[in-house]
C-alpha cells in the first residue's frame, strides 16, 4: 500500500513533465511559423551557412558573434539543394556581411522554409532549458519545485519569443544554465562523499563521478563561450565558485588547498579550452596588436570588434528618448516592463522568504544555493554598465536562475514553516496557509493566460505596468517589440482588406516581396523613394514601431506626422498601418524665428516637397499672420498658442524626449471676436480686435490682439500702436510693436498683433480708453484714420478696479 502512492505521483510528475514540455514546444512552433524573418536572424543564418559550406570564419569579426548558435540553426539548411554557394557570391572576398545575407537569405522566395528549418534548432535548445530548470530545482526542492521551474519557463514570453528565433541569445542562456549546473551537481557528489561512511572503492567511483562532471562543466563552458562572447562571465564564476568549494572543505593546509584548487581548476578550463579551440577548426591566426599568430584568433577578433561596437555605442529608445549609448537604467526598467507581473510577484516573494531563512539559519552558507543566483547577479550587475541597449533579451540568462530560486524557495522554504503552524496555531494559520496556496496559483494562472493572450506575437509582450502589448511602443522598441515579424501578417491583413500597394517603413533589410507584398520602401531603408515627412502622398503606409519613435530613422521625427495620428491597425502591436486620404498641400507657411530660428527655411521647403513655397519668418511672441493663398502652416515653439482656426499635425521631439517645435495647418485664417473695420492712410487696414478683459485690477497685465489687413508692402519702418488712456489722455499703458518684419508681408496678408499693457500697480479705479493705431517709426507720425479723420482708433472701454 505504501508505494502505490509514491508510483501514482510519479505517473502524475511524468505526466505534468511532458505537459509541459509540450505546452513549451507548441506555443515556440506558433511563433515559429507566424514571424517572418527578423533584423538579426538573416545575418545568423546566412553567417552559419557560410561557415558551414565553406569552413571559413571571415564573417564572425564582421557580425561580432561566435559560431556555435549559428551553424546550428543554419545546419538543416544544407539539406537545401537551391541556396546559393557563398563563394560565388558578390561580396565575399571582401566579407560583405550585408551582401551575402542578401543573396542568401533576403532574396530567397521561400522565406517560411528558411524560418522554420533555421528556427527549429533554437526551439529544441529552449525546450531542453525548461527541461534542465525541471531537474535542477528537482534537485534542490522536489518535483513539485521543479513542475514550478518548468512552468514558469513554458509561459514566459520572453523564452518563448526569443527562444524561436535563430540568434545567439538562447544558445547562450542554455549552456549558461547547463555549466553552472555541472558545477553544482559535482558540488553535491563531494557533499554526498563527505557524509558517506562506504569503502575506499565507493569513494574511488564518487570521485570518479565528481571528475566527470567537472570535465563535462568544462566542455559546456567551451560551448557556452563558442555562443555568445557576454558568456565570458561564467569564466569567473566558475572560478569562484570552485575557490568556494575549497574554502567550504576547511583544507587546514595552504598548499594542499591550493593544489586541489588547481587540479579542479585544469579539470575545467583545459577541456573549456580545447573545445572552444576546435569550434574554429583548429586555426591558428594573427590578430591586430600582437606580431605572432594565436590559436583560436578569430574569437579574439570577435571580441575585439564587440568593443568597439560598444564604444562606438547603438540607438536606442526608452520611455520616449533616444541615445546612442544608453542608460545605467535601462535594463532595470526594461525588466520592469516585460518581465510578467506575477513573476515580479513570485520573485519579491522568493528574495523576502530566502533572506529570512538565511538570516534565521545565522547566515550559512550553502555553496548549492550560491551556485544559482552568483552568476545573474553578477550579469545584472554588469548589464548596468552597457553601452548598448538594444533589448531584454539581454536579460534572458537571469530568468532561468529567478524560476529555480522561486521554485526552490516555494516547495521547499515556505512550505515547511507553514505546516509547522498548522500544528501550533491551526485555526489562524490554516487561513493563511490555504490563501497563500490560492495566491500562488492565482499567480500562475494570470500569468499563463497573459501570456497565451498575445500568442503568437510573444515578441511584443509588456506587463500590465507598461499598459499592455498594446502600449509598449510608447517605452520601447527595437528587438523589444518590432524586430521586423510581421510581413505575414502584413500580407494578410492587405489581402483582406483589398490592398495590393503599400510604403513599407523598417530598418529591417528584408525583401517583402519574398512575401508576395508590393512595396514602396521609405527611410531609413536605402532603396527608399521621395518622401515627404510633413505631407505623405495619399495611400496605405506600414511603418514599424521603432522607425516611428526614430531610431534607425533619418532623424528623430523622420515619422512624427505618422506618430501624430492612431493607426488604422497594429499588426502584431508592432507595425502600425495607415491609410493617408488625398488632403490639399499647404501654400504658405509661417516659421517663427524668437528666440531663435526653429528649422531653416529651406528644410521646411524639403520637409514639404515643395521648394517654391512661401515661408515667412516671424517674431510668434507678438503676432501671427495668415496668407490669402490659400491653405497654410505654423511652426511654433511647444510653448507658444497656435492661431484659433490652426489643428496640430505633428510634434518634433528632442533626444530627451521633450517637444521641439509643433507644426499646424489651418485652411483659413481666424477672425477677431469685435471687428470694427477702419481704412487707414498707411498699406495696412484694422479689421478688428480680441480684448483679454474689460475689467482689470491695478498690477495685472492686459492683452490685445489687432487684426490689420496688408494693402501693400510698406518702404518704411513702423510700429502697431496700443494705449490705455484716462480720461486726461495720458497713457497710462502702452504696447506697442510689430512681430512680422515688413519685408514679409504681401497684399491681402492679415496680421494680427498681440499687445501686452502692464497696468501700473498705483493707477487709480475708473474708466480708461484703448486705443489702437499706426505710425511711422523714422518721423513717429501717425497714421490717419480716413472715417473720422483721427489718427487712432477707440477699440474699447477698460474698466480698473480695486477687486
């Protein structure tokens, strides 16, 4: 009787096991066969082709990657008799990266076949990850802790994304997980020698045991290394953690300390070195700085080539600002924002139950445990400090470790303390017991049906703090979210809609038309066409997330009057699609020029496609004018109020994310709220006015605006007068000026100028009387006023009082 309960609940764990394997699979195959090609998987993919058919490692420099993950996913590719031979490609002699994976994989009209044969590898590999965290926090927590691990893996969207994609960074994670792994399970074989009281010959085969698995941690760190060159950390690890372990044998003698220090030490690096040595085929080759050939000089080369990448630095896009090099603060809040809320939450709850048994237990130390969490702090750490912030992808060798101390934390801290409470206190602490058990898998469940919620657009998953998949544009792009996956979708979404034309705007360099889509390419692609940023022609437009937010793109607000308007669709919540209406092109376009210029003329003349337009410079602080020419533009400081009858059309941003200037088009000019039409002796005529109040107290500041109508262009300098008078006459406020330089002006122009009077904190209550007018700045002679012959016109009645 007593093992029939122990066999049911490993048919039950074999079970769950394979469930979840399978989950893990499947939803990687959807994203499998639903992306199209992404930016980094054609370069990886035609580089392990390469390698593979002709054995030369010229690329790996140029693409500042090792091999390893590449010749694995490019391997079923040789199985395809109708890739073209890398050799005869144009291009190679000089080890043109972007050319070879042209022909290899950009212009290859089957795109589908290379994705999911390149794609299949990298899926394997992620599902032996989940399978690994099963066994590692089996080891340490139970089968319960590691269907928790598992789980956890199987419904991450960021595994799930990025272990489908053929790039370095999966590979990496696994071989990552798989060396410390080695590392500690040798750790637990000497532990288990320690306690063990057997012959001489069992200890022989223990050790024997523990050898092994060092000299298989040391071929999965040639492996790792071979990956990814940021997996140079776990050499240091490694190290420590084997100078740990001779610490915690309380050697008494230095010297034999030492020597078994450095035995171990040779029992890893040797075999790390060999086999990172014959994944380059043995060569033995020169490097720049060093006058003698090297082995392995092509991983040096990498190396040496991803330095300068990261001096050189990468745009990036964080919560609406842009940066070549970065932030400390950018893969803290990119974790934040796409790491699944209830993994947050499990997390904080695995850090506060591991730090109190910690401190409970008096600080012991538990080398099993360091094993786990010394490597990702240490690569969290260093992350901090990178130049290059493209992605959490880079972050994916911390999530295995987080799901194996939460795992482990779960099933075996915080399940023990609470069934010892249910014998002390069983009334209040069963309450608590079975709440946190319904919390747990509460937990669970929110995170598998938010992740099963955007399948299969894993890539563009955001937690809850972010807004959602739907909004994570608005805090980061790039392999984040829009890495160029959704052409199918593309070509889905304009079939059922009766598209067969589309401007197609990605840093991608894919060939939609390998998709069967008509394209137009627009910046920053280099086959793009004339475009016109300020006035897109009419038509259907698909423009990546990360173009729209400008990295990659000409300039900042290459697309800011797309990013001005909500899209009639987002595919995949990455590829925003509009469809531009036919809409009358501006005729004229007023620039202001105070404080100081916002763009040159002749830009905003490009910006327009239209170099003959007119553009008029003037001083918007003070006034505005409107062109009788029909439709017309205002370009303003962000601080500045825009003309009544003008609707914003677009914003430019600053690197920092702050506006730069707005523009606004406006089909007519606004009309004074009082006319009161008067004919002048001068080429202006008033046409009426806008008072800001007709009650005022003394201290405060009152504003007119004037219209006045152009008749012709003046040949002398002159002011726009406004005084506040009292009943003597004498003014007791004045404002006078004029914002649009008379060069500008042109007959039927109307101006309006803005009058600013600061009423005098003394000036007494009573009725006072604004008047407007014109006069001649060289002789201040006024114009006259032909109805009544005065020489200023009475606009209203201001009242001054105390309250």
């Amino acid at each position: 009787m007593s093992g029939k309960p122990d066999n049911s609940n490993l048919v039950r764990t074999r079970f769950l096991l394979l469930a979840l394997l399978l989950a893990y699979f499947a939803q990687g195959l959807a994203q499998v066969t639903a992306a199209s090609i992404t930016f980094d998987e054609g370069p990886h993919l035609a580089i392990g082709y390469a390698t593979l058919r002709t054995g030369d490692f010229r690329l790996q420099p140029v693409h500042v990657h090792p091999p390893l993950a590449n010749v694995l996913a490019a391997a079923p590719l040789l199985l395809q008799p109708d890739l073209p031979n890398p050799r005869e490609i144009d291009g190679w002699e000089v080890s043109s990266l972007s050319a070879i994976t042209d022909e290899i994989v950009w212009q290859y009209s089957h795109p589908r076949r290379l994705a999911v044969a390149g794609r299949l590898p990298i899926l394997l590999l992620s599902v032996l990850l989940g399978a690994l965290s099963y066994r590692w926090s089996a080891d340490l927590g139970g089968s319960r802790a590691g269907l928790l691990a598992l789980a956890l893996c199987a419904f991450d969207p960021n595994l799930i994304a990025h272990g489908t994609l053929i790039t370095t960074d999966m590979a990496a994670v696994f071989f990552s997980v798989a060396v410390l792994y080695a590392v500690r399970k040798r750790e637990s074989e000497k532990a288990r020698e320690r306690e063990s009281e057997k012959t001489r010959e069992r200890k022989s085969e223990k050790t024997r045991r523990e050898n092994l698995w060092l000299l298989a941690a040391g071929v999965l760190l040639g492996l790792a290394q071979l990956t990814k060159v940021s997996v140079l950390l776990l050499v240091p690890v490694v190290g420590l953690l084997l100078s740990v372990e001779s610490y915690k044998l309380q050697v008494t003698s230095w010297r034999k300390s030492s020597t078994q220090l450095l035995q171990r030490a040779l029992y890893v690096f040797v075999p790390a070195i060999l086999v990172m040595w014959a994944g380059y085929g043995f060569e033995v080759g020169t490097v720049p700085g060093l006058p003698f050939p090297i082995p392995g000089a092509t991983h040096i080369k990498i190396f040496l080539a991803l330095r300068e990448h990261y001096a050189l630095g990468h745009p990036t896009f964080l919560l609406g600002r842009l940066s070549n090099h970065g932030w400390w603060w950018y893969f803290p809040v990119a974790f934040a924002l796409k790491t699944p809320l209830p993994v947050l939450l499990l997390g904080m709850y695995a850090v506060l139950r591991g730090s109190y048994c910690v401190i409970r237990s008096h600080f012991t130390f538990d080398v099993s445990r360091f094993t786990f969490f010394v490597f990702p702090i240490l690569y969290a750490a260093t992350s901090l400090f990178s130049t290059v912030n493209i992605g959490y992808r880079h972050l994916l060798p911390i999530l295995p470790f987080l799901y194996i101390g939460i795992a482990s934390s779960k099933w075996q801290i915080a399940d023990a303390p609470s069934k010892k409470l249910l014998d002390i206190t069983p009334h209040v602490s069963r309450f608590t017991f079975y709440a946190s058990r319904f919390t747990f898998y509460a937990l669970l469940i929110w995170l598998m049906l938010g992740t099963l919620r955007i399948a299969p657009h894993y890539l563009t998953f955001f937690n809850e703090l972010a807004g959602g998949p739907e909004n994570g544009y608005r805090s980061l792009v790039d392999s984040n979210l829009d890495w160029g996956q959704n052409l199918w979708d593309l070509k889905q979404w304009m079939a059922d809609n009766g598209y067969e034309h589309v401007r197609y705007a990605h840093y991608s360099p894919a060939r939609p038309a390998a998709y069967g889509i008509h394209t137009d390419f627009l910046p920053p692609d280099p086959r793009a066409v004339a475009f016109t940023p300020w006035h897109p022609e009419p038509g259907l437009y698909a423009i990546g997330a990360t173009v729209l937010q400008g990295p990659y793109a000409p300039d900042r607000n290459t697309y800011a009057w797309f990013r001005a308007r909500e899209p009639a669709a987002r595919l995949g919540n990455a590829l925003c699609i509009y469809d531009v209406p036919e809409y009358e092109r501006p005729q004229w376009l007023a620039l202001c020029t105070n404080p100081a210029p916002l763009l040159p003329a002749e830009l905003v003349q490009a910006k327009l496609a239209a170099p003959e337009l007119r553009v008029i410079t003037f001083d918007c602080t003070q006034s505005q004018i409107f062109s009788s020419q029909g439709p017309g533009g205002y370009v303003l400081p962000p601080d500045v109020s825009p003309p009544a009858t003008a609707q914003e059309t677009l914003t430019a941003l600053q690197a920092g994310g702050e506006p730069s200037y707005i523009y606004y088009q406006l089909t007519h000019a606004p009309e004074p709220s009082h006319p009161l039409p008067h004919t002048t002796s001068g080429p202006l005529d008033f046409l009426g006015y806008e008072l800001s109040a007709a009650e005022i107290t003394p201290g405060a500041q009152l504003e007119l605006h004037t219209w006045w109508k152009v008749k012709r262009a003046p040949d002398r300098p002159l002011s726009l007068m406004a005084h506040l008078s009292g009943a003597d006459g004498v003014p007791i406020a004045n404002g006078d000026g004029l914002g649009v330089p008379r060069d500008q002006w042109q007959p039927d122009d109307v101006l309006v100028q803005r009058h600013l009077l600061p009423i005098p904190p003394d000036t007494a209550p009573g009725d006072y009387t604004l008047r407007t007018g014109a006069y001649w700045l060289d002789s201040m002679e006024r114009w006259s006023i032909v109805e009544d012959s005065t020489s200023a016109i009475i606009v209203a009645k201001v009242k001054v009082t105390d309250e």
